[in-house]
C-alpha cells in the first residue's frame, strides 16, 4: 500500500509541472497583456517546500506542495502535497489532496479547505508492528501572501483524521512557493 500511495503522490508532484511547461515556456515570451498572457490568462501554478511540526506524532515535518488555480481568479485550487515526519527511529509519510478555496484569490489571503489524505506509519506502542498506510480525510486553513518579488509565502495548519484510533496527525507548517512561470506584477 505505501508504494501505491507514495507512486500516486510521486506521480502527482512530476506529472503536474511536467503537463504545464509547455504553457509555462510560452507564458515568457509574451507581454503583459497580450492575448493569453499571464494578465489575461490563469494565474500561475506554484510549487514549493514546507517545514512544521506535527503535534499529534510530537516530530518536525518537511514537505512539497503544489497550488494548481481551478478558476481563473485564482479563489480555488487544488493542493496536493507531500510530507515527512521525522520521529525517533521512525520516519512517517503523508500524502494530501486538498481543494481550498482562497479569499482574494491571486492576491492571496485566507485559505480553507480539505481533502483525502494517505499517512504511512506504524500504528501501535509495539516497534515491531509492521508499517500501514491509512486513508483518512484533512481540513486546512491558512494565510499566504501573494508573491510580492521571485515568491510567496504561506502559514497553515492542517488536521488530519485517520481511521485508526490511535492518532490523528495535527500540524502546523510554514510554506514558500515558487511561481512556475510569470512575474508577480503580472499575476495581479
């Protein structure tokens, strides 16, 4: 099951930019304004990393994220994203794929929002338990800012809710993203 849910992520995190590039490689060589532009246009898809801590395993957490707009001014979006919580002796794993709706959109704001989510790890006191992964769902909620230079940064907290009793992961991650292509006066 872990290579099932780690491939699906894997493929998610190449297969998004890599399906975009050629939109991304024609977005630089126009002008702002020009007909299918980044102004005329969808905003741009941004990727980033993220570090936290999750408070329900008591471990610090780094992560990959990726904000695909759904509608052209940029208030929903897809969010899938990656992370890894490092414990003693143990790492987990979670995938997440979250729509979030953004209160001003391109500009950034607030954003809420939940998803499916898919956490690797070993559920019980015994170390020799062997590892599963767990389907569960998460809500999230946060504040980003819109890219005021190269990027944008964002602060969220994300509750996960698992199937199993024993935990649901709780963390709270500081974020930046990277525009794939435009400039930020042009995204506005």
């Amino acid at each position: 099951m872990l290579r099932i849910a780690v491939s699906v992520g894997a493929s998610l995190l190449i297969a998004v930019p890599a399906i975009l590039a050629p939109s991304a490689a024609a977005a630089q060589f126009r002008e702002p304004g020009q007909s299918g532009g980044p102004t005329a246009g969808w905003p741009a898809v941004s990727v980033g990393p993220r570090i936290g801590f999750d408070q329900g395993s008591q471990g610090e957490l780094v992560g990959l994220q990726i904000h695909v707009p759904v509608l052209r001014n940029g208030r929903v979006e897809l969010m899938p994203s990656a992370d890894v919580t490092f414990l003693t002796r143990l790492r987990e794993y979670q995938l997440n794929a979250e729509v979030v709706y953004v209160s001003a959109g391109r500009r950034g704001g607030l954003h809420v929002g939940g998803g499916v989510a898919f956490r690797n790890s070993i559920y019980g006191p015994d170390p020799d338990t062997p590892r599963s992964t767990e389907r569960g769902y998460s809500v999230v909620a946060g504040v980003r800012s819109s890219a005021t230079g190269p990027f944008g940064v964002q602060l969220e907290v994300r509750w996960t809710f698992l199937d199993v009793a024993v935990r649901d992961p709780r963390t709270i991650s500081l974020g930046i993203n990277f525009p794939l292509w435009g400039r930020s006066e042009e995204r506005r």
